[in-house]
C-alpha cells in the first residue's frame, strides 16, 4: 500500500513538473476570453491573440510530453526505501558476499535481515514533492493563476461561447448581438463592503448605503442605451446627457435606476442605514495627585469610531464668585481636546481611558460642563451626557505657592484683575528673609511683577498675559517641590504638604503620593543620621538628637506608623489619623535611629532589604498559619485538632474577637502587601542576571499577596492558602536572589576598585548610575524609562496619528511597490 500511494505521488509530481507551463497559457488564454475582450479587440488582434495561444499551447504540451514518462513500480519502491532508516527493501534483496560457509557469520547475517524485514513494516507513503520554484522563478504560473481568477470572479465563462460566432460570422460579437453595458457599485471605503457588479445582480431592488459610487458603461453606438436615475440628487448642468458612454454618480438619496435599450434592467434603490456611533462615562473619573484626570469611556459605532472630542465648558453657576473671580470672565472658548483612540484593533467597539493634565489651564480646578463626543466617518456624532464636574488641576499646598498660583489664576480670569494681581504679588513679596529659604523664586517673583506692570502700562494684551502666567506657574512649581539643600529640610517641607492635605481634605490620590513622599524623606533622613552617627564630632551636631527626651525607635517602626495613618485615612477618620500624625511628628523631631550596626559599622541599602525582607516573610508565615487555623475552624467549629478550645473563644464555642475573622486577616494581608511594594521601591540598584530574578519573584509574591487578599475577603480559605504558600515561595528565592546579587556587585565593585586610583572612583560610582549609552539608570537598576519621554504630548495620540499617515501613504497607488510594500509591512506590525 505505501508503494502504491507513493507511485500515485510519483505520477503527481511528474505530470505537475512536465505540464505546469501548459495550464499556465491556458490561463493567460482563457482569462481575457472570459472577460469579453474578443467582444471589443479589432479583428486582427484577436486572431492573432488566438493563434499565439494555440501555438504556445501545442510547444508546452510537446516539450510536457518529452519530459514526463509514467513512473514504476521499480521507482516507487525506491522513493519509500529511500526515505527509511538503512534502505532495508534494497538490503533484503541483497546476497551476503563472504562467510556463507560459517554458520556463525551466516547466523549475523539472518539477524541482519531478520532486522531488515521488520523496518520494513514502518513503510509509509512519500509525499510528493510538487514545488516548481525553481523551473519558474518570476512566479509566472501564480500570475496567470490570479488573472484566471479574477476574470472568473468579475467575467463570465459563458463569453467564450461568442468565440465560435465570432469564427462564424467572421466579426466581434457586439457588432452582431447589438450594444451591452456594464456597471458597478462602489460602497465607501469606511465600510469595507465589497463592489457589487450590477449585471450579475439578480433582483430589482438594491440597497446601497449613501455616498455609493455608481460607475455605468455603455458599449455600442450611441443612443443605443441611456441611463435615467433619480439617486444622486444631481440637476440642471450637473446631468450629463443620457446617452453618454460613461456615466458615474454617487447616491444622496433612495430612488430608480433606469437603463433602457436593448438588454436593459431596471432597479429601485433605497438607502441602508448608517447609524450614528455611541459614547458613554465607563466610570468614575480618577486624579492623581500632579492633578493628572483619567476619564474611562466606551465608544462604538457600525463601522467604527473615525474621531472624537472632550469639551470642558466654564459652568459660571456652579462658580463660588469671590476675590478676582468677582470680575467679569474674559470670553473664552470651551476647551476641547480629542479623544485617544485604538491604535489597532477594531474601532467599532473599544474602552479607552482620556488621559489628559489640564493644571495650566485657565479653567483648572473650576466647575465646568464635560460631554465626550465620538464621530464616524459619515459626520454622525453622537455626545455623551453633560457631565458636572470640577475641571482637575495640580492642587498646591506650599503657603506661598497657592497665593502664586491663585493670582494666575486671577489674571487668566479677566485682564481687568492685572493691577489687583501686581499689588497683591508685591505684598507676598514684601519680607523675602521671611517667606523665601530660597531668594530664586524672590527674584523671579519681582521680575514678573515688572513684565505685568510694563504691560498695564502699554494695554495688557494676550501675549504678555500668557508670558506672565507661564511665569508664575513655573514660580509655584518651584516652590512647591523646592530645591531642598538637605534632608532636613525635605522631611520638613513633606510633613508640612502631609498636614495641610489633611486639613484642606485632599484626593486619596494626593494623600498616596503625599505620604510616599513622606516616607521617602524619612527614610533619607535617618540614612543622613546613621551616616552622621559613625563620626561623633557630626554626632554633636545633629539639631534634632536631644540629649535627655530624645527616643529611640527604627524605621520600621515609623513605616508601620505612616501606614496605619494612611488606613485610617482611607477610612474617613481624619481625627484619628491627625492624632497618630501628631505622634508622629513628635518621634521626627526627636529622632535618634537605632544603627543596627554591627563592629563593620553602618548596615548599607542591601543588608536594610535583606532584613526588612526576612520580616515580611515571617510575618506572611504568621498570616498564613491564621488562616489555616481558621480554615480548621470552619470544619470543627470551636475546637482544634487536639479537641481543645480554639484560642480566642471560650469553651462553650463563643465567637472570636473583634477582629480576629476573615475581613481582620484580608487586613492584614492587605498590610503585608503595602509593606512588600514600599521595600521594593527602596531596593537597592543592582545589575546582572540574579537581580532580574529577585524583581521578578517579588512581583510574584505581590500578585499572590493581592490573590490572596481576595480570596480572604470572598472566604476561600483554601484559595488564600494556595496564594500565601506562593507568595513565601517568591519571597525565599527573591532574597537568596538578592544576596546573591549583593555578593556579585560587591566582587565587581571591588574589582573595579583595585585597578583604579583613588581619584577616579567618584566616576566609577555614578557610571554604575548609567547604562553604556550614558542614560541614567531607573530606581531599580534599568535605564530610566520610567520618567515621561513626551513632556508636552499625549504620546497615545501621537502615535494614532502616524498610523492613519502611515494607512494613508499605504494606500496612495502612485507611490511605488518597494515603498508601499514597506509601509505594509509597518502596518502588519501593529
């Protein structure tokens, strides 16, 4: 049977080797025959057309002849013992040429046969090989393939029939068979719909979509067939005579096609309908603390979304009118930006988020109007509800800050608040020593009060009042973040942001990034201590080590501290929350770290992770050994495994504590991730292969913490147990990982030390800070990507707007093939 198969390949592959060039002029034959050439070409032309292709059929079929012959069965045979392991259907037949007198030599060779026989039986049919690449390598056999196909496709096979009439009646069917024609109906080319050829069209009715492009041809004498239609709306000089050859109109409306004459059809038109897209809010707006909004929105339409808009409209009503803003607004434009949309995919049905930073607008932080709208390529646009909102903006909590950035705002207002904005810029400014750390801003300050009041004098127009307000909001920028000389004086300025946050009711978002902040310093600050403190003549200098108040306490300490601040804020309990922040303030200013340093001295970055690291993984074993307690609780409710009393209830089955059930353990875990993402920012920055893995297997114990969160909070203790169990694993091997990543940059760093002079260590240092192209590297480790590329565009939109040139360019068919090849390929990309 596999021979028999593997001859039938044989005889495939030999007649498509040997006649491929046969079908290939059959192909360029049949194809314009199919398409009505013989119809239209001049007589002689046809003929010769005729007479070439016979020709080049009956060369290809003789040189086809001369080089197929039927295969064997000899060969088929040989083709499947070819492809088995030692050829066994040749050695079968083979006779052994020495020791045929030894009864041992002939023994080997029965096993060698024996052998051979039973490789045999693995036979399997051979494919043929069908390929003719290299007997056609300009493809010539695919193009007249695709010219076949295409006259298949748009011809008729039933026009070669007018060959015979035309050899006949020696003249072109149409001079004997009378006029045709031929039209086609293009939808537009948003939709994506195929055209539609109008004589294969077998009802009387056609619905088309407006701006249809409609193409008639008549072939003929003329006036033989005329065209009448109602679709196009068109009149007067627009309409072109009815009995012309080539007509083309677009459809505006539904109506009748008429084309009368011999053969003539006639059909009623009526219009399919284009449906306006859709846009809704798909949540609730999110702003972070630099007052960066994010808006979710869904969007659809039949044949997708072309664009969009935001407009944020000033809403006056909802405006508390007071100080500047008692002046009369100086008319302005809503504002409006466009809308992100998907890059690929499919733009008939998408979620997208606006993602958008309106600080330095006029209308930041004020009541306005939102309505997104959503277009689709036929101009149908369809708007979300109005939405009342307070337009998000950057929210200021230095002193000096909010009265800068209050009188910009006052001077975008109205140019009649000018004077009132100079006065009252002079009045912050008036005791520098006692408002400025920092006489920068100072000087900047009373540079734009000169600008302002040059520009009051000459009639402040709209270019000096925009140079002002950049001014002043580069001037409220800088104070608000401050180039703090030292530690000190960032830990100050963050506790000062923290507590005015609080009072003034701050975002989530802000209190996030505020206590980030917050933490961050710290921190800082005691590394300044603990460095300070290896030298006890710094030691004495220290303002803020008091001698007999002081207290001792470490940084975990206060970050347990700072998060339980932020859980009661979470949870609406500011007075609690300023209590705790009080106590806070009060261990800062009396801060004397523990050192934890060992006869080497002062503990670095990487042996602070290891510990801190060790203490989330034994607090994550204590967790997880609660849950499974409780987890034994449900089954026997009350008593443990020993039939005594569980801990926490008395013996006639009590329930537990406050605090001790499912919700008090999600809490808790919910603690332990807080605690595992804050130890990863402060990791320390290290390379090589080992460091990747360490950041890899914390990010796994933090999505397992949160898993694990979840699963606490639905009561799935057996699904809590499964993700703590993962998260100690991650949590074992990111920190023998990072030990070993610690040793291995501690040996390079060593290395690096002996074969360079003292002087040139300060560079080694901060070129470990950078990558080989001289970038600075991130805080863990990597290329500082993490910071934004594109300060002053929404990258999203950048990037939509170069692949609509790119389709756009794609598509333009006077650009050469290599170009739009290339641009395709761009595209297949995304």
């Amino acid at each position: 049977m596999p021979v028999l198969a593997t001859r039938i390949g044989l005889l495939a592959e030999r007649i498509v080797r040997s006649y491929w060039p046969v079908w290939t002029v059959a192909f360029f034959l049949l194809a314009p025959l199919m398409f009505g050439w013989q119809d239209f070409l001049p007589l002689e032309a046809f003929w010769a057309i005729i007479a070439t292709g016979i020709v080049a059929l009956g060369v290809t079929l003789y040189l086809g002849w001369r080089k197929f012959h039927f295969p064997t069965e000899a060969e088929a045979i040989a083709r499947v013992d070819g492809a088995l392991e030692g050829r066994p259907i040749s050695a079968l037949s083979d006779a052994q040429a020495i020791g045929s007198t030894d009864e041992a030599s002939k023994a080997v060779w029965a096993v060698h046969l024996e052998r051979m026989l039973r490789r045999t039986r693995e036979a399997r049919p051979v494919s043929p090989d069908l390929r003719v690449s290299e007997r056609d390598p300009f493809g010539v056999r695919y193009m007249a393939l695709l010219f076949f196909l295409v006259a298949v496709m748009f011809g008729s096979v039933w026009r070669i029939g007018t060959v015979a009439e035309i050899a006949q009646n020696g003249t072109p069917t149409a001079a004997v068979m009378g006029p045709t024609w031929e039209g086609w109906i293009e939808p537009p080319a948003y939709t994506g719909m195929p055209t539609l050829y109008l004589p294969d069209l077998t009802s009387d009715r056609i619905e088309v979509l407006a701006g249809s492009k409609i193409t008639v041809r008549f072939y003929g004498d003329i006036g033989d067939l005329t065209l009448a239609e109602t679709v196009s709306a068109r009149a007067g000089s627009d309409v072109p005579p009815a009995s012309q050859q080539q007509q083309s109109f677009n459809v505006q409306q539904g109506g009748k096609i008429d084309i009368t004459g011999q053969g003539g059809r006639s059909w009623d038109v009526t219009l399919l309908p284009d449906n306006a897209p859709s846009v809704v809010l798909d949540g609730e707006m999110e702003v972070d603390a630099k007052g960066v909004m994010t808006q979710p929105f869904h969007a659809g339409d039949d044949y997708g979304v072309v664009g969009g808009t935001a407009t944020f409209t000033l809403d006056l009503s909802r405006l508390d009118r007071h100080h500047g803003l008692l002046t009369d607004p100086d008319p302005r434009e809503p504002l409006i930006v466009d809308i992100p949309l998907p890059i690929t995919g499919d733009r008939s049905d998408f979620d997208a988020s606006l993602v958008e930073d309106f600080s330095e607008e006029p209308f930041a932080n004020l009541p306005v109007v939102m309505q997104i709208a959503a277009e689709d390529a036929a101009g149908n646009v369809a708007t979300t509800e109005p939405q009342e909102i307070i337009l998000p903006g950057r929210r200021f909590f230095e002193p000096v800050a909010k009265s800068v950035i209050e009188m910009r705002r006052d001077l975008l207002w109205s140019k009649a608040n000018a004077p009132r904005v100079a006065q009252i810029l002079r009045a912050v400014s008036a005791k520098p020593e006692e408002l400025f750390t920092d006489m920068e801003p100072y000087v900047a300050i009373r540079d734009t009060i000169v600008m302002l009041e040059n520009g009051i004098e000459s009639g402040l127009n709209d270019e000096v009042q925009n140079d002002v307000a950049a001014q002043l909001w580069a001037i409220a920028v800088d104070l608000e973040e401050g180039s703090l000389a030292n530690a000190l004086e960032r830990l100050n300025r963050a506790r000062e942001r923290l507590n005015e946050a609080m009072r003034n009711g701050a975002s989530p978002e802000e209190i996030q990034e505020l206590m980030d902040e917050l933490r961050e310093a710290t921190e800082a600050y005691t590394q300044m201590l603990a460095e300070q403190a290896g030298t006890p003549e710094d030691q004495t200098d220290s303002p803020d080590q008091g001698q007999g108040n002081s207290m001792s306490f470490t940084q975990d300490e206060i970050n347990a501290l700072m998060d339980r601040i932020q859980e009661l804020m979470s949870e609406g309990k500011m007075a609690e929350a300023q209590e705790l922040m009080q106590q806070l303030n009060d261990l800062i200013d009396n801060m004397q770290v523990q050192q934890g340093e060992g006869q080497d001295g002062p503990r670095t970055q990487g042996e602070r992770s290891m510990e801190e690291l060790g203490d989330t993984l034994q607090e994550q074993q204590e967790l997880s050994d609660d849950a499974f307690r409780d987890l034994q609780e449900q089954f026997n409710p009350g008593m443990t495994q020993d039939g005594e009393p569980q801990f926490g209830q008395d013996e006639d089955g009590g329930e537990q504590g406050e605090g001790q059930g499912e919700q008090s353990l999600a809490d808790r875990q919910q603690a332990l991730r807080n605690m595992l993402e804050r130890q990863r920012r402060n990791l320390p920055a290290l390379t090589g292969e080992e460091a990747e893995i360490m950041r890899r297997s914390l990010e796994n114990a933090d999505r397992a913490m949160d898993e694990a969160e979840q699963a606490l909070r639905d009561n799935d203790m057996a699904e809590a147990l499964d993700r703590q169990a993962e998260a100690l694993d991650s949590l074992r091997e990111g920190m023998r990982n990072l030990g070993q990543a610690l040793t291995n940059n501690r040996e390079r760093e060593e290395g690096s030390g002996n074969d360079r002079a003292g002087a040139t260590r300060g560079s080694d240092q901060q070129a470990q800070n950078t990558d080989p192209l001289g970038r600075q590297l991130g805080q863990s480790g990597r290329s500082d990507t993490d910071r934004g590329m594109l300060q002053d565009e929404d990258v999203y939109r950048r990037a939509g707007e170069l692949l609509d040139e790119i389709r756009r360019r794609a598509g333009e068919l006077n650009r050469s093939e290599d170009e739009r090849s290339y641009l395709q390929r761009l595209l297949d990309q995304f």
